[in-house]
C-alpha cells in the first residue's frame, strides 16, 4: 500500500511538473508572438522583423524546456557535428515567426504574393490545367510562407476549395492564445488572397458528400494536407512510422475522395529558399484507382505520406508540426531509419 501511495504521489508530482513546464514554454511563446512579433511586423521594415523572428526562435530553443528537448532530438535525429542539431531547432522553432511576420505583413498591405518571385515545374501539371478536369491538390504542413501563393489565381486559375480547421475558441490559456492568434491570422489571409474559396471544416455534416459532388463539377480543385494528426482507432485510418516518429495516425480520406469522385491527386511541395524565392515542387501526379478498389486508398496515402517524410528529412526547418522522435535521418541514404535495438 505504502508503494502504491508513493507511486501515486510521484505520478502527481511528474505530472504537476510537466503542466508547469508547458505553461512556462507556451507562456514565453505568446508574449513573443503576440507582444513583439506583431508589433514588429507592423512597424518595421521586413528584413529587421524577419531577423527579430530568426533571433527569438534561437530563445525558444534555449530557454523553454521544449526548446531544449528539440535540440536535444534534432541532434539525435540529424546528427550534432558542428552544432547542426542545435542549429536546426532553431530553425524549426523559427519557422512559426517567420510566417507570423509575413502573413501580418500581408494582411497589413506590407507584401503583395502577386510579386513574389514563384517558381514551379508547371510542365508535370499543365495538362490538367488546361483540361477542366477536376483534381486535389495534396501537401504536408510545410512553411505558411511557402504555401500562400498556392491559392493564388494564377497558381490555380479555377474553383476552388481547400479544407482547414474551424477557428480556436478565445481562452486565456497560453498554448490556446497564441495558437488562435496565429491560425486566425492564418485563416483570414486565405479569405484575403482568394476571397471566392469555399473553406470547409473537417467536421462539418456531409462533407464528403459535398466534397465528392463538387469535384465531381468540372474546373473545380481541392487543397487537402495529407498528414494532420487523426484518431488511429477511427475507421478510415493508417498507422505508420512518420518522418522521426515511430508511430503515427492518419486520415485515408484524401486517397478515399479521389477514388470516389474519380479525379486525379496532385502532390505539391512547397518551400522557400534562402534567397525568398518560392518554389512549388509539383512532385507527382496520382491517377485514379477503380471507384471499387478500397484499398488503393491506404496505398495512395502510404505513397502520399512516403514523399512528405523525404521532404521533411532534407529541409526539417520547412515543416511546422513537431516530428522529432525515435527515428533518425540518414542523410546519405535520404530516409528515415529506426535505431538499432538494444542488445
């Protein structure tokens, strides 16, 4: 009995410590996002703002406890010669700044994406562009920055459509302060740049019904990511090792819709170089399986998630979600391997 109070009272303890620990992290990541980035978006010009992003994600990863435990895996994962694991975090801790600054400056009149210098391998997609066949679009969670001249018109001159997450509810928690401020930020830059897009909610009633009856309209696209989090236990799933992770769970559902709206899924990888140059990276083109064949879909998604992960290996500080977890990068090889059991 003794033991199990202990084991009880240490449960507690851990536990107290690490809400204490998270509140501290998301606490410091709201006062710079909202206290100073903004402002600085605002009010100075960019390259001294984007410098300010570069130098507050180097806080993060020194001073949070999650900043820490990301350059300790980022080591661990991309190898720590030369400081490139430290350096790397920073980096990935930068990347949701960054696009804070940017899209801000957008929103604010500051930047216009119709002259930002865009590049893309147009010939793997131009047939479908000038068919009016419909197709969706797939893609990772990769640089907001990146991703914003997707939805532009010349990007994809057609109806369009793209699939996001409702709004966060207003909370005076920390985590759900700054995430509401930089996904709301987020949500009305899409409204902006493309005011005429159906955004919808992944919860929402009869969304595949009205999903499938719209791509079923020729002209029309659809911007679905591939890899958001999802319930394993949920039908229509797959669990795989992902990118660091060792286990992780996905919706089958982009695979699913193409295969019952019989339209092709096309995969896009963005990201932004140093230079600011934005590259879309139409990586492949995906036919149609049988509209009877179920499962194609959890090949399509393999396939789909197999390519994000290999992007994720060779530009880390491009991804926004945190991947970071047993698994290590070889670099040499470009894939992810898992460590070597213990003997």
């Amino acid at each position: 009995m003794i033991k199990s109070a202990l084991s009880k009272l240490r449960w507690s303890i851990q536990s107290r410590l690490m809400r204490g620990r998270a509140f501290f992290d998301d606490s410091v990541k709201a006062f710079v996002m909202l206290a100073v980035l903004r402002p600085a978006a605002d009010w100075m010009p960019k390259n001294q703002a984007v410098a300010l992003a570069r130098f507050f994600g180097r806080v993060l990863a020194r001073v949070t406890f999650s900043g820490r435990e990301k350059r300790r895996l980022a080591a661990r994962a991309f190898g720590s010669g030369k400081d490139q694991g430290p350096r790397l975090a920073e980096a990935m801790l930068s990347r949701h700044l960054l696009d804070l600054v940017v899209l801000r400056r957008y929103l604010n009149g500051l930047e216009d994406p119709e002259t930002w210098v865009v590049e893309e391998n147009a010939e793997l997609i131009e047939e479908l562009r000038q068919s009016n066949a419909s197709y969706i679009v797939a893609m990772g969670h990769f640089a907001r920055h990146a991703t914003l001249p997707l939805y532009l018109r010349r990007i994809i001159p057609r109806n369009l459509m793209a699939i996001v997450a409702p709004e966060i509810p207003k909370s005076l928690n920390p985590r759900k302060r700054w995430l509401r401020a930089h996904y709301g930020q987020m949500l009305a830059v899409l409204q902006r740049v493309r005011p005429d897009m159906q955004l919808m909610n992944p919860g929402s009633r009869d969304l595949f019904k009205t999903l499938i009856r719209c791509l079923k309209e020729p002209g029309s696209t659809l911007i679905m990511s591939v890899d958001a989090p999802w319930d394993g236990s949920q039908a229509g799933s797959i669990t795989r090792a992902f990118a660091g992770r060792e286990s992780a769970s996905f919706a089958t559902g982009t695979a699913r819709l193409a295969r019952l709206a019989q339209c092709p899924i096309v995969l896009c990888m963005p990201r932004v170089e140093p230079d600011g140059r934005v590259v879309l990276h139409w990586k492949k083109v995906i036919a149609t399986p049988d509209r009877r064949d179920a499962e194609a879909d959890i090949t399509i998604t393999s396939l789909l998630l197999d390519e994000i992960e290999h992007a994720i290996g060779c530009r880390p500080e491009q991804y926004v979600m945190d991947i970071l977890g047993e698994r290590r990068w070889n670099a040499e090889q470009e894939r992810w391997e898992s460590p070597p059991a213990p003997c």
